[in-house]
C-alpha cells in the first residue's frame, strides 16, 4: 500500500526528538480511519454490535468490544517479535480501544483524550508499556503494516498480532 497523502495532516513534529505527542483531534480521527480503512472488517456484526455502537457508562459514551478481534489476516507473532519490529521504525503511532472505568476496573486506561491517537519514538513506547492499555495498536504513516498487543493469552504467552509483516 503506497503512503497516504495526508492532506494537511502532519505526519512528522517540529520537534526533532519527540517521545510522546498527542495528536490533534482532527489529526487521531484521520489516522484512526485510515486505520480502520486498512486493517478492520467493519462489516462484521462483532464490529457493529461492539465498536461502532458505543454506549452510556459511569464514566462517558464507550464502546465494549476490542479493535482486534475484526482485524484482517492476523498472524500471530511473540511479545519479543513485537519489541523487535517496533524498533525498526523512526516513530510510530499508537492508539487503543475506548473502553469504560466501568468494564475495566484495575488496568491502565488510555491516558490520553478519548480516540486520540499518539505519537511515539518506539524504544519510549516499549518503555511506556506498563502505563498504557494492555491492549493497544502500533503502525506508521504507511499504514501497510500493524502491531497488536492483546490483554488475551493462550495459556503461554500473551496474544499479540500482526498484520502486513512477514512472519
């Protein structure tokens, strides 16, 4: 997949050594769609009944299921494999379900404004890992590839996917 134009949607900072920088509204909701565009079967009832209908909580409007189960042609990959590949990129982008305080009472949240999406310099991001969602999406501006992190295990390892990367 050829890099997406942006049209005025800034895929590099002004500053040269960001480790984290949360990006407009308007710039999360485009990489988020082009997210969805390239990676999710929207289509799918999971993703209708779950995602794309959110609902009231204590806390705000959120929806209940997880991005990743809709993925396209997941391939299974081991935490270590994600560590290696997220390396190999200048900066990635990083973005996580919207679920309720209600639903998911003692893990981390999403510490950033609800659908944003963040900019990360990877060897950060692996740091920063423990703060955010167990569950959280990593891709660049070409949106060709991703990275999945998963709350799930197998009964050995923790569940972690990836899609447009050889495995």
């Amino acid at each position: 997949m050829a890099q997406l134009s942006t049209l005025g949607h800034s895929t590099h900072s002004v500053i040269d050594h960001i480790q984290t920088q949360i990006l407009s509204p308007e710039d999360s909701a485009f990489w988020r769609q082009a997210y969805l565009d390239a990676f999710v079967d929207t289509t799918k009832e999971y993703y209708q009944r779950y995602i794309a209908s959110p609902r009231q909580f204590s806390d705000g409007v959120h929806y209940t299921g997880y991005i990743w189960d809709c993925l396209r042609s997941p391939s299974r990959i081991t935490i270590q494999r994600f560590q290696h590949e997220v390396v190999t990129h200048p900066e990635v982008f990083v973005m996580a379900d919207d679920h309720s305080r209600d639903r998911i009472p003692g893990a981390p949240l999403w510490p950033y404004p609800p659908y944003s999406i963040a900019r990360f310099e990877p060897q950060h991001l692996l740091e920063s890992l423990a703060s955010l969602p167990e569950d959280i999406y990593v891709f660049d501006s070409s949106v060709s590839w991703t990275l999945v992190l998963t709350h799930e295990d197998d009964g050995r390892r923790r569940i972690c996917c990836a899609v447009g990367i050889k495995t």
